[in-house]
C-alpha cells in the first residue's frame, strides 16, 4: 500500500521543519505555520502523528532525542555491519548495467555500492551525498547530477524543495536505496525526514528500485517511514539472519549475501 498524498505531504513539512530547526535552532510553532502555510494545529498534529526527531515545546518546535538516545551519526555508522554492507552492495552492484540511468540513495551502505560499481561502465547517476558525489566524480564515464539545497552534516546530503523537483523530472531506471529498518507491517523507515521526500520521489520515477540493507536492519523501526516493502522489486541483505528471522521475510523478493568464510 503506497502512502496517501496526506502521508507524503506530512513528511514534506516535517522535512523542512527539521531543516529550519537545523539552521536556527527552536522554531516558534507560529513562525512554522506561516513559513508551511498551514494552521498552528496541523502543525502539532504532524508533531505528534508519528515517531519524530522533532517535538513541541513551550510554543516551539525543536529537536527530540529519540529513545534511548538512538540518534543516527553517519560517523557512528560508518564503522559497523562494514563486512556485511560490503557484501550486499556488491551483490546489488551486479544489477548495473551498462548505460543505466541511476539514484543512489544516501547513507554509508551506499558508499559500498558506488565503490562496487565497475569504474570504467558508462552511466548516468543522481545523488544528492557528498560522500557517493565524491566517489563518482572521479569516473570519466559517469554522467553525475548532484541534487542541491541546504547541507545536512547528520546525512551528508543536501534537501531542497529545488532539487526534489529536479528529481521528480528525471528518469531513472534503476533507484538503490538504502534504510535503517525494515519490519514487514510498517515497511522501510529512515532517521532522518528530510530523507523521506527524496527516497519517495527516487522510487516513483525509476522503472525498478532495489533496498540494500545489512542483517541488523531486519524487524527494526526508524522513526521516519517511507516505503512499503513490496515496492522493491528486489531486496538485499548483507550477512546471515538466524534462519527463524529468514523465515520472517521468504515471501519477500529478498536474497541474503554472506561474506566470504575467512
């Protein structure tokens, strides 16, 4: 089940509230409506509605740890489930094809994959990361759009109203996006909500999209939702579940990649 145009207009607004926060610091909820055109109370209800790193308080909007103090840090996770990331990207990089027309999602994962892919195989790729922008700059055979906007450190990515609409006109065929959850009722799920418009509108233009994820993702939930599962036409997961969580996922288009014994 896709998400309703009132789900994917939520996830905008919080989105660029997330990103006045960032830049500003407290938001008055005043301010917010006025910047977002919508009522003081839409804007509580979208701060309420679901699971978010931003919160009200006081007449502010501002940012929530989230619980456990489980924030995501592209640092933090560059050095974990390495081995495994690896090895899924490398699967999912087989699915390239000369001459395709790509997104690549964000995040450390997607680092893997874009240093799997073939150096010298002629493509097109959009992006919006710093860190897979730096990779593919340097391949003469790759045609790089590097989506703009406002820099988000967390994610090294950029977000713009801009720069979603300059994805939405693409064409892509191929979309490689990557998540920090995946549960079977609730689907895929990401830290941040700025992600969430720009993996939605990857995932409505391209032909085929395809999630890579690490074993540690399966039956976890991120605050921010974006997909529901069945709009992938495959799903690769790096390393090797206990066979009951396998089991969880069979009737998913899903294949487990396991790296090399040692």
């Amino acid at each position: 089940m896709r998400k309703t145009a009132g789900a994917e207009a939520r996830a905008l607004r919080l989105a660029k509230m997330q990103e006045l926060v960032e830049a500003g610091g407290p938001l008055p909820i005043k301010q917010a409506a006025q910047r977002l055109d919508v009522t003081e109370m839409t804007i509580r209800r979208d701060l309420s509605a679901a699971v978010s790193p931003l919160t009200a308080l006081g007449g502010y909007v501002l940012a929530a740890a989230l619980p456990g103090g489980d924030r995501y840090s592209l640092d933090e996770a560059s050095d974990q489930h390495a081995a495994h990331k690896r090895v899924a990207c490398q699967r999912a990089a087989e699915w390239v094809q000369a001459h395709d027309s790509l997104f690549i999602d964000c995040g450390t994962t997607m680092v893997h994959f874009a240093e799997a892919l073939p150096p010298d195989m002629p493509l097109s790729v959009v992006c919006y990361s710093t860190n897979i922008a730096s990779i593919l700059s340097r391949r003469p055979n790759t045609q790089l759009m590097l989506m703009g906007g406002l820099y988000h450190a967390s994610s090294a990515t950029f977000f713009s109203d801009e720069g979603l609409q300059y994805l939405n006109r693409l064409g892509v065929n191929k979309a490689f996006i990557s998540a920090g959850g995946l549960d079977l009722e609730r689907g895929a799920s990401c830290s941040n909500f700025h992600e969430v418009p720009v993996k939605q509108a990857a995932i409505r233009s391209a032909s085929e999209s395809f999630l890579i994820v690490d074993e540690s993702k399966l039956n976890r939930l991120r605050p921010a939702f974006f997909s529901p599962l069945d709009a992938f036409a495959r799903i690769v997961v790096g390393g090797a579940p206990a066979p009951g969580l396998r089991k969880q996922f069979k009737d998913l288009p899903i294949e487990f990649a396991r790296p090399p014994a040692v």
